[in-house]
C-alpha cells in the first residue's frame, strides 16, 4: 500500500487551528463538588533512542493517577503541588478560567524546592486542559514535560473511546541528553514523541467512534498530525466546543500549547503521520482487530455548550494594536516580569476587544492570551471562524486580528514567543477592571 504525504499548506499550518492559558467564560454546571488533585515535579526519564541511556528530563505528574486526569465540569478541586525540583516553579493551567492569585507570575510566588502548597481551583468548563512550567523555562535544567488534564462533560459524549494523544518534541544531543528550549540547539537531532513513546500505538475495532485529544505539547514547533484513510472531524479547540468540521485533508494543525478534540470513526488500520513543516514522520499506527456489529453511526452532535457568549460586538469594540515580541513595546521575560509595568491595554467588564496582533519578527511567531478565549476574525473584520482559541501562531511580517469579550476582572498575560528553539518566551499583561 503507498502511504499518502500529505502537505499542509504553510498558511493553514502557521495560522493553526488552536495552545494554552485562556479563562474560560461562564458559569459551571450542577453543584460544586470537592475533589483533591495531587501535582509533582520531580525528575524522570524518557527511552528516546534504543543504543542510547534514557534521557533526563523534568515532569509535572499527578500523583496516585494511574492513567490520564479527569476532573468534571462544575467540579471544585484541591490542588495539592509538591516542588521536589532544584529551582522555583508552580503549574500554570492553559485553559482554565480561575482567579488571577492562581498565576504565579501575577498572584503568588512559586514554590520553593522541596516544599508544597494547597490551592482550591473551580473547574466553570469541559474541556481539554494542559498544565505545564513553560513560563519557568528560563530556569529549567532539563526539558519539562506538560500534563493534559480533561474535565468531562456533566453529561456523558456518545463516544466509545477517549484518548489523549500529547505530541512532544525533543532536541537531542548525540550523548543522549536533551537541550531545553529557549537555548541553543547546536548539533542536536530533533525528535517527537507521543504519549512518552517514540512509536504510539492504538487499537480498535472497525466501527468504533473515537474521540482523539490531540494536544500539541511542544514548545516551539507548529504540528500537523494526520491519520491516514479516516475522516477526522474537529468537535473542540483549546478546550472549546466548536461547529463540528472536517480536518482539511484529514490534518489537524495545531500551534505549541493548542489542543484539538477529534472524533474519527474507525474504518481500517493505518498510520499516525506528523508533519513540522519540514519533514512527514510516522509516529504511531491505529490497528484495528475486529468489527462492531451495530447500526452505521450517524454524523456527530456538537459538543454541550460551555456558555460563551453567541455574538460578540465588533462595531462597539475596543481596538488595540499589539506589536508581538517587540523590545520597545513592553515585552519581558517571565523572570523579570511585573505588574508595575505599563499594560498592552485596558478594558472594562463586558466590552469587546479586537486586537491587531502584529509580528515584526522573521520568523513565525505563538501568541497566547490567558484569562479569555478568542474568536480568530475573517480578513475583512466583519465576521469570525466558527470556533474560540487561546493560542494563534502567525507568520512572520503578519497580521492576524481577535476579538474576545472581556468577562472576568483581573490581570492577565498575554504571551509572544517565536517558533526557533532558542527564542525566549516573553510576556506582557492587561487589564480587565
């Protein structure tokens, strides 16, 4: 059998179709209901090359999790967070709306080695969530691994599987060893894996419907990830519900952070395909063993609504001009950041902000907006694509245009980095009051 390469087109895969930390609007579901989260971050090892020692990194994991995080919409969750690394750090949630003194860059500081802390975080939304110290990369010894945690819907998805699948790239040294990003990548090798494994491998019977979490973990890298000979139909972005469409060419494009829910109907076995707009690599396979016998699925329903508002007003917006990466525009690394600075903006509760995200850099650059989920607006400003965002990568010399409704009071940070391992990750703030 010939196995299609598939190219996405470099416009689509820059502008990608969604990573990380947006609060998400409106109110939970059902009662408030107590859970315990226990976080760590420790050290681990991943076996990335077969002839070679496993390789040292960093980890945030959930203790006593066996398998994946699952929290429940309208959930109310004890986070406990133990620091067993040498330098300061704290998760920060991409995809979670809670009060801005959950950010260690804006309200508290981040734990010190060898010591815990308890904070209580509301879970308003379902949806896909990373958690991760990519704001602390500045100080990580070792590459640091995410951690994807779902929170379900109140209801149950007619689905008959649910699987992340955590795309991560590594930059490796010929002793083995890896580079962390936002230094230089000098005679490294890059590689990818998923779920940890350098070959991800999931089996299913014919007829099954699938709902794949695919999660763009990297830090750096704009992916496409394909599966061959299936329909792959996009049900969520960054954690929101979407107007369900088809991935064009079967491809989802995801930036560094972004999230992507997919549901796929199992037809035959076939390969995982994973594009970094350089090359196409074959990163896992779908094995299927069996049929279901059951009547032929009818087309999927959208995703229950998390309660983002239907419209947003665009002639009565507020418009701002943001300059990504700029040194003279107020960008910061996360280290140095504070909230004395001046602010990209300012807005009032329940205003609509329309930013011009610019990128003077030569190179294509991610940007993430914390505290709100976008709507990604049609060229000629009068409308918007069909589903809400937290992440947006833009190509160089480009501008790309959001708009969001500013529904949650706080300071929040905006984020810039470019796609080249070496680039720092730089922040700024605004203001919702």
């Amino acid at each position: 059998m010939t196995t299609r390469i598939f190219a996405p087109h470099r416009r689509q895969v820059l502008a990608g179709l969604g990573a990380s930390a947006a609060g998400l609007i409106g109110g939970g579901a059902g009662p408030s209901v107590t859970t315990q989260l226990a976080l760590q971050a420790r050290p681990a090892t991943l076996a990335l090359k077969p002839d070679q020692p496993a390789t040292p990194i960093w980890e945030l994991a959930a203790v006593s999790h066996l398998r994946d995080v699952r929290l429940k919409r309208g959930d109310r969750c004890e986070v406990v967070f133990r620091n067993d690394l040498p330098v300061p750090l704290a998760p920060v949630w991409y995809g979670l709306n809670g009060a801005t003194a959950t950010d260690p860059l804006r309200g508290r500081a981040p734990a010190a080695p060898d010591t815990a802390e308890t904070s209580i975080i509301s879970i308003p939304s379902a949806g896909t969530l990373l958690a991760d110290f990519r704001l602390f990369e500045g100080g990580l010894k070792q590459p640091a691994r995410p951690l994807p945690i779902i929170a379900t819907e109140t209801n149950r998805v007619a689905v008959d599987r649910d699987e992340i699948l955590l795309i991560e790239e590594w930059r490796l040294r010929p002793d083995g060893t890896a580079v962390p990003p936002g230094q230089e990548p000098k005679d490294t090798t890059p590689l990818y894996t998923v779920n940890g494994r350098t070959s991800f491998d999931l089996s299913a019977s014919a007829g099954e419907r699938l709902r794949l979490r695919f999660i763009n973990g990297s830090q750096r890298t704009v992916l496409a990830i394909k599966l061959e000979s299936h329909e792959v139909r996009v049900m969520a972005l960054d954690g929101q519900p979407a107007e369900p469409f088809p991935a064009r060419n079967g491809a989802v494009v995801l930036a560094p952070g972004a999230r992507a829910d997919a549901f796929v109907d199992t037809v035959t076995s076939a390969p995982f395909l994973l594009h970094d707009g350089k090359e196409v690599r074959r990163v896992g396979s779908l094995a299927i063993t069996g049929r279901l016998e059951r009547a032929p699925l009818l087309p999927p329903q959208p995703l229950p609504s998390n309660d983002l508002p239907e419209k947003l007003d665009l002639r009565g917006a507020l418009r701002f001009d943001v300059a990504l990466g700029a040194p003279d525009a107020g960008w910061t690394r996360p280290a140095n950041f504070s909230t004395a600075s001046a602010p990209a903006f300012r807005a009032k509760t329940g205003r609509t902000v329309v930013l011009a995200l610019k990128n003077p850099a030569p190179t294509s650059t991610v940007f993430h907006l914390h505290g709100h989920p976008f709507r990604l607006l049609d060229k000629l400003d009068d409308g918007w694509k069909p589903y809400w965002l937290d992440t947006l990568a833009i190509e160089a010399g480009q501008t790309q245009r959001i708009a969001f409704a500013a529904t949650s009071p706080g300071r929040w940070l905006l984020e810039s980095v470019a796609t080249d391992w070496a680039a720092p990750r730089l922040v700024r703030w605004y203001g919702v009051e």
